[in-house]
C-alpha cells in the first residue's frame, strides 16, 4: 500500500523571534515542549512514523531532529510543500507515499493541511502541538488525537 496509514502533524516548538536571531531556532521553552512531545510520542504506540519530514527551517529542522532522536527515527528529509505559506494540496500529495510519517511544518500550513486531509475541521496548533490523523481503507483520514503543549507542561 502506497499511502500513509498514520500521521502525526506537528507545528515546530516555540522558536526565537527574528530581532532576536534571525534563522529562529527553538528557544529554550520551545525547546522544553518539544522533548515533552518526544517523550509522549515515543509512548504513543503504534505511531513508529517510518520518515520524519520539515520544511527545512531552522525551528522545524531542531523539532523534527529532537522528535526523530527520541523515536529513533533515523529518516529525516527535508521538504519544501512543508513551508509556511505551503500548498495544503501539494503537501497532502507529498504525504501521500510511503507508511507512517511525521511532518514538522508551520503555522498556517499546518492547520490549513489538517483542514485539506479532514475535510475542512479546523483544529487549533500552536507551538509544539501534535495531532494524530489516521488513514481509513476508503482513503479517508480521521482526527485520532491532538495534543497541545500545555498538556505536557509541567506545574
């Protein structure tokens, strides 16, 4: 089966704003969340992602290596449809080949992507946020989880 059956979206950490760096890595909480998101993936069985995809910037880049190490996902590629102002539909095509994946993308595309794969649901991302679609035999996805990261935070 070509298509993916599992996929987890993921909006990139909190990042450094530009006047304060500006290639904008993860900035030390963002940093925090996703190490958290890491740990309760690695526990979220059975999404064992076969790639971990991001757009390529530098905050989606540290997301998706923090998540991918703690996976021991050693597949990390770099896609361009995973830009911030990306086609929804062109980046649905790209996560159509292969198994399971896990794509670290932006905000709007990742919300917009989510709307294009569930038929128009909105969910609300914000940084460091996860959400679980898994693909039905009929070719539809359906919402399994969505994980904020202020559930990971601890008091």
């Amino acid at each position: 089966m070509g298509a993916a059956r599992r996929l987890c979206l993921v909006q990139h950490g909190e990042a450094l704003s530009e006047a304060e760096h500006p290639e904008r890595p993860l900035s030390a909480a963002g940093r925090a969340d996703v190490e958290a998101l890491a740990d309760v993936l690695a526990l979220a069985a059975p999404l064992r992602p076969e790639r971990v995809l991001h757009s390529g910037k530098r905050r989606a880049r540290e997301t998706a290596e923090l998540i991918a190490a703690r996976l021991g996902v050693g597949a990390l590629e770099e896609a361009g449809a995973l830009a911030p102002r990306g086609d929804p539909a062109e980046a649905a095509r790209l996560l159509e080949a292969g198994g399971d994946l896990l794509a670290v993308t932006h905000m709007p595309l990742v919300a917009s992507l989510a709307a294009h794969l569930l038929g128009g649901a909105e969910l609300a991302f914000r940084p460091g946020t996860a959400a679980c679609l898994e693909r039905d035999e009929a070719g539809r996805w359906r919402l399994v989880w969505l994980l904020p990261p202020e559930v990971l935070r601890r008091r």
